[in-house]
C-alpha cells in the first residue's frame, strides 16, 4: 500500500563513507540537506539543488562528532545542527543564510551529553534540544530568545534536568496545545512522558508510564488531527504504538503494529494525510507500513522497499510533499528511495 498517486522508487547513491545514521530536515524552500558522521569523528553534509538534484559531500570545518546529529530549521529559516562530541560535549552551528553554506565556527552549547540529541520547537518560536546526562537523566537547553538574528537568537539557556533514569535517545514534540512533550524509554524499558505545564514553560511536570516492554528508543510524530503517535519496538521484536486522546494528556492502550524490527518505526506524515512507519527489519532491508485511514489506529501491512541497511531508516518530506527514505548502506554511503508520482 502506498500513498494515492504515488509508488515507491529504487534506493540511490549519494555517495559519501559515513559512520551512523544520517540527520535530514529541509530549507525554507523545501529542498533536503542531509548530515552524518564520516570517518574519524568528522561531521558531513550533503543538500539538494533547485532541480532535485544532489550537490557533492561537504566536511564542516572544526566539527568532531560521536553519533547521530540532530537538524531543524528555526523561524528564522536557519538550519541549525546539533551534536555531541567524543568528550560529551554537545555543539551547534548555524548555517550563513537560508539556502547557503555553513562556514561558522561550532558553538559549544554545554558538556556532560552521554547521547545524541533531539529537537523540538517551543510554542513561542524557540529551539529546545534535549538529551540523556551523563547521569542517565533527561537534559535540556533552549534559546533565550526569539529575537530572529544574532546575538540574541544564538544566545542559549543554561541546561537544566528533567529527571528521570533513561535509555538511548529521547523523542520530544510540541501538542497542539502548546506544549512540548518528552518520551523516553526508562531504565525499566517502560515507556514514559513528561510535559511543560503550560506553553514556553521552562519547568516541567515529573515523568508518568504510558506503556511498557521497549527495547528501543521511542519515536514520535503528531496525527493529522494534531494528537502525538508515539512508536517503539517492543520486548518481543515487533513495533508497538500508542497515540495521545482528544485532550492531549492521556493515552489509549498501546497496540502492536507487528513486524520483525531491528529499528523503532519513524512515524511521518503523508501528503494524504496518513502516517507512515519506516522501520528497518530483522532482513536488513527497509519496510514502511502506512495508516489504514487519516488518524486512525490500525497500519496497513509492512512493505518492503529492499536495500541492504546498516542502521535506521530515515524519513523526510520532499519540497512538493513525496516522502523518501534515507538508509546507510554496508557500503557506508547514504542511500535514499523517494515515493515517485504515478
């Protein structure tokens, strides 16, 4: 099953020699940039020309990376990216200009990062990047501003804990009640939320269970009508999910989704209107299962989209809305498979 008016299309080089999973987000435009870690700790990036077509590899200058680099686009149309280096420090750097290059010195945020960070937007404009401690607790650091240009919008808060024992990497999203919501996978491979009291909050409500059996990082994505899906592979190898009620602070009963995973399912949102899972399975090869209808809870059945994968499968939306799919290869380049219109 695939998205009306579109069919899947064969995975392509773009080359490169990277070392984790690939970052993707968009310019102002619409059109892809891609980040990941290269050889010896370096930090790469490849982004699409105005014809859809790939430009060459760049290094970025002065980064040292450890993982998987977070990316988002700010309502100043600045892509900005994060990561953490191999002494737990965690770095941004922020592209020239919206549709430029990225020759800025890399800016040390804060230290003691133990995993990749994640971003979300505050409801107020503003970046949050979070993270697990080096004492297993959730962290997070936010701009001071949503004054659009420096020094003010590249001016960041002190970090602060959210509390918490967690595994691996959170997920963070903003509701459409303004407030951001953290989902972590506990040291008791439970899965767990907390949230902004109100919107812009710089304090938090403590962490409750929403569901159990993970052995994954959890992967989040909000529904057509706005409600946060959150997915994971459970204890027993298949993809589990759970999805926020009308008001926002409570959650149905989690429900399988099926499947052999080695990845959690990355949920993203179809030009229809339906999400889409893309996992990576227990084959090595990429699979997406799409919503039965607009905001439901039932998938359709895995399909397969081939490839050999070391890693996740990375989803992203294309300029016009096609979805594609980003995968590392055994051969260490990135590779992607776009939808293609029929």
């Amino acid at each position: 099953m695939a998205t009306p008016g579109t069919a899947w299309g064969n995975f392509q080089s773009l080359g490169g020699s990277l070392a984790n999973d690939p970052a993707v987000t968009n310019f102002p435009d619409g059109r892809l940039i891609v980040f990941a870690e290269g050889a010896g700790n370096t930090l790469w990036y490849i982004w699409q020309n105005r014809d859809l077509n790939w430009n060459n590899w760049k290094q970025m200058s002065g980064a040292v990376i450890s993982g998987t680099p977070a990316v988002m686009a700010g309502k100043d149309g600045l892509v900005r990216v994060f990561w953490r280096s191999p002494s737990s420090e965690l770095f941004t750097a922020t592209h020239d200009n919206v549709y430029g290059s990225l020759t800025q010195a890399p800016l040390r945020l804060t230290t003691g990062a133990a995993g990749d960070p994640v971003t979300a937007m505050n409801a107020d404009g503003r970046m949050m990047v979070f993270y697990r401690g080096n004492d297993d607790s959730v962290w997070c650091i936010a701009q001071k501003s949503v004054s659009y240009g420096p020094p003010t919008y590249e001016g960041w808060l002190v970090s602060i804990s959210l509390g918490g024992r967690i595994k691996g990497v959170p997920a963070a999203v903003l509701s459409p009640d303004g407030r951001v919501r953290v989902y972590v996978r506990g040291s008791d491979d439970n899965l767990w939320v907390a949230q902004q009291p109100q919107p812009d909050s710089a304090t938090w409500n403590t962490f409750q269970q929403i569901g159990t059996g993970m052995s994954s990082d959890p992967k989040a994505a909000r529904d057509a009508d706005g409600r946060i899906r959150v997915c994971w592979r459970g204890s027993n190898g298949a993809g589990w999910a759970l999805v926020q009620q009308a008001d926002y602070n409570t959650y149905k009963a989690q429900a399988t989704l099926n499947g052999g995973l080695l990845s959690p399912p990355n949920p993203m949102l179809a030009i229809d209107g339906r999400l889409e899972l893309f996992v990576t399975g227990t084959d090595s090869s990429s699979w997406v299962a799409e919503q039965t209808a607009v905001n439901q809870d039932s998938f359709a059945d895995w399909i397969t989209l081939k490839g050999g994968i070391l890693g996740s499968t990375i989803p992203a939306r294309n300029m016009d809305g096609r979805l594609s799919a980003f995968v590392r290869g055994t051969d260490n380049a990135i590779w992607y498979a776009p939808q293609n219109w029929i």
